[in-house]
C-alpha cells in the first residue's frame, strides 16, 4: 500500500475532502496517510478528522501526523501540496492592500496580476526546497501540486527539478458542472475537451452523445440568462467564440477590459466582486472558530453518502456556504470531483483515467511556447502521467493566452535567478497592471511590495 503525504495538511476542509476520496476506494483502505503542517493546532484537527473519516469507511488505514516535513516524506510514494506561503497576515493583507495606494484593485490576487506575481515569488522557493527533499528521501514519488498561482510554480518546478509533478486544479470540471446547469443537460452526459494554460484553458469540444452544445450555451448569451456570477465570462465567450475554465472573478483580473478605476460602470455591470479573496479569508477565519471545535468534537462522526442519495443532512463539500452550517452532529462526506486520488487509484491499480493536469508543454499545443506549463487531457496508467497532444489552438485563444505567459515567464525567471529586473519586466507586461499604471508607478509598486513582505521573499539584486 503507497504511503501519501500531504504536506500543509492544516488545510483542514480541503484535506477532509482529498483524504474522503482517496479511503473512499477499497483498494487504497490500507495506505499510510502521512500528514505535515507547520500549524500544531490546525494539524492535530486535521489528524483527528482523517481517523473520523477512516472510521466512517470502515477502515484502518496508518494515519501519521508530523510537523517535521522530512519525516512525512521519507518513502512516500505520493506528495499532495496545498500550503499558503504567507497565508492571509500578512502576505495577502500585502498584496491586496499596497497595489490600492496606487488606484490598483484585484479580486482573488493568487494567479496573475502584481497579487500573483507576489505569491509565486515566496511559493516557488518553498516548493522547490520541498522537491530537494524528494529527490534525497522518495526520488520515485509522484508530487500533485495544488497550489496557486499554478502555472508559475509548475514552471519553474519543470525546470528546476527532476521529480515526477503534476499541477492539479477543479476549474475544468466544475465549470463543465455550471455550464450544465445553465443550459439544463444532466453534466454526467457531457463529453468535453478542455486546453490551455491554468485558470485560461478553453472549451474546444462540449458535447452531448456527439452533438455540439455551444448552439445551447449562445442561447443563454442571446437570451440574457447567464448567471449574474457568470458576466465577464460570458461576455468573453461572446467576444472570442469559447468558453473559458475559470470563475469571472478570476478571469476580470487576468485581462486589461473589466477592472478599470475610471470606470465604475464596469465593475457594477460585470457585477466584479472586488477584493473577493479578502473577503474570503475573512470568512474562512472567523468560521474556523467554530469549525476547528466542530471537528474535534467527539460527538461529531462523519457518514459517507452514497452516490445520487438525497438527504437533509449537513453536507460538507468545503465551499464557504457550508462553512457556517457545520455545527450539525453528522458530517457527510462523499467523492469530490478533485484530480488527486483518481491519479493514486490508477498508478496503484493500473486501471487507467483521464484526468486534467498542468504540465511542461513539450510538443503538447503547437501555437504556446515550448516548455510553458499547459493545461491538457492526461492518460494516468501504472505508467504514470501521460500528457495528450492537442496540436493547435485557435489563434485568438493562444494570442489571449501570451498575454499571460509573458508575465508568467518573467516571474518564474525571477524567482529561478533572483534578478530583481524581471520582477519589474513582468508587473510592466501584466495586461490588467499595464492598463492601470505607468511605467514608474509600476516600479515603485514593485518595491513597496517586496519591502513590505521582508523575509517571506528571498533577496532579489
């Protein structure tokens, strides 16, 4: 049986639903769950839910629980990252709060724009010095990384280390999953072919037993019903001819058309939550309050739903709706739409997936440059990873798309090679920054972003 790492396992919602997935399988019931935090608190939760979910199956898997991050990895044979390098105080109060003295407002800030940017600087070398240690203490393991902003910190993974990695993210079905809804087909009955570039890629194909169904989502477009979360992707899918994976509040910071500070129409007409992933952690905070008690609670069990069950219990799927309705006394879990465990099922039992994976673009999508990290179809067998080639995309998509591998590039260059210049190169060519400030405000945003996050960013000359 394979021994499973989590590494920042105090996430404790999201490692309650990775961890329901993978003891959901008979086949995995006798893995070795390792897990890593370097909170003791959130991780003596995290230990105390992964035992209440194993009891919920009714199995027994070795559950393990260190701060050490060393001693989780020695022997693993799988890696799952879902760490926040800085978490709320003070990294993302930083990102947020220094770009609005310059008039620059972001949504979720974890992926472009100056807010990812600053995330991927202090990620990249913690997740680097993490794959030092897998190359010393399990060189066989395969790394799923979860953690934003994606594309930047599988680019420079790609380059700087041999470990076998994949970038894991739910954007592509669950905007399958709205997208049924919105146009009324049961999601299960629909067959897609999702490629690009993280929080970027693009519907080519979305179908129902071989019949297109863009025809159905235009009609949404044509007749005014997209849902008042979907505008700015809906208005992009009307100006390019596809439909993008990631949420509107994403995609308006990624491009230079929505979030304008002369333009308040837009933010109300777009309905653009500004500020979003503030809010968020806010929440997340408060509602940790209760929810870390709720979980040690003794009286509180977990039962597995079954697939199609109705019921009027809690459900917990780890949105923030739930949040505050976790102080009921049974707890349901049941198999999210997450990559992870279909991956360690089919390397463990070859019976082979397909699922979406962030990677290296070696000859994957033609018109993208070499080596960027791509968003493709994955064939996962006893042999691995396997990464589909997709050829060409339409061009107005891949031209989309450099806009943000140029800044995504220059990032990871600075990350890789410490030169403070290609901090400044990549916030000039970020589209949304570029639309908003000159070319000296810029500058000075720059380096009153890394003064202010001090020792959480190494030295850049």
């Amino acid at each position: 049986m394979p021994k499973i790492s989590f590494l920042g396992a105090g996430s404790a919602v999201f490692t309650m639903n990775l961890l329901g997935d993978i003891l959901s399988y008979p086949e995995l019931a006798d893995s070795t769950i390792s897990l890593h935090d370097i909170d003791p608190g959130r991780l003596r939760t995290s230990e105390i839910v992964a035992h209440k979910i194993a009891s919920a199956y009714g199995v027994s898997p070795t559950i393990e629980a260190t701060l050490d991050r060393r001693q989780s990895l020695t022997d693993a044979d799988y890696a799952i990252a879902m760490i926040q390098v800085g978490g709320y105080r003070p990294s993302t109060v930083v990102d947020f709060e220094i770009p609005k003295k310059y008039g620059l407002r972001q949504t979720i800030a974890d992926t472009l724009g100056i807010g990812g940017i600053m995330r991927a600087l202090r990620t990249i070398p913690v997740l680097l010095a993490m794959t030092r240690d897998m190359e010393e203490l399990c060189p066989d393991v395969t790394f799923l990384q979860y953690v934003n902003p994606m594309a930047m910190n599988m680019w420079a993974l790609n380059r700087a280390s041999s470990i076998a990695k994949v970038g894991l993210c739910h954007s592509v079905p669950h905007t399958a999953g709205e997208l049924a809804a919105d146009i009324g087909v049961p999601a299960k009955e629909i067959d897609y072919l999702v490629a690009g570039i993280n929080h970027m890629a693009f519907y080519l194909k979305f179908e129902r037993n071989g019949q297109d169904l863009y025809p159905a989502i235009r009609q949404v477009l044509a007749e005014g019903r997209m849902p008042d979360t979907n505008r700015v992707r809906y208005k992009l899918f009307e100006k390019f001819g596809y439909f993008v994976t990631e949420s509107s509040e994403h995609l308006s910071e990624y491009v230079p058309w929505f979030i304008k500070r002369d333009r308040p129409d837009l933010i109300e007409r777009f309905n653009i939550p500004l500020d979003e992933y503030i809010h968020r952690c806010e929440f997340q905070l408060t509602a940790w309050e209760s929810l870390g008690h709720v979980l040690e609670d003794d009286n509180v069990r977990f039962r597995v739903v079954t697939e199609g069950e109705e019921t009027e219990e809690v459900r917990t799927d780890g949105s923030e709706r739930d949040m505050d309705r976790l102080l009921g006394q049974v707890l349901q879990i049941k198999r999210s739409v997450e990559y992870g465990s279909q991956i360690i099922y089919a390397m463990e039992t070859a019976q082979p997936t397909v699922i979406y994976g962030n990677v290296a673009n070696h000859g994957l999508i033609d018109n993208l440059p070499a080596d960027c990290t791509v968003e493709v179809p994955c064939l996962v067998d006893r042999q691995g990873i396997q990464p589909t080639r997709v050829g060409a995309l339409p061009p107005q998509l891949a031209a989309l798309m450099q806009t943000n591998i140029n800044v995504q590039a220059l990032t990871v260059e600075a990350a890789l090679t410490g030169k403070r210049e290609h901090i400044y190169h990549a916030a000039m060519l970020d589209p949304h920054t570029a639309a908003e400030l000159d070319l000296d405000q810029i500058v000075a945003l720059v380096d009153d972003l890394i003064e202010a996050h001090g020792d959480w960013l190494p030295t850049y000359v």
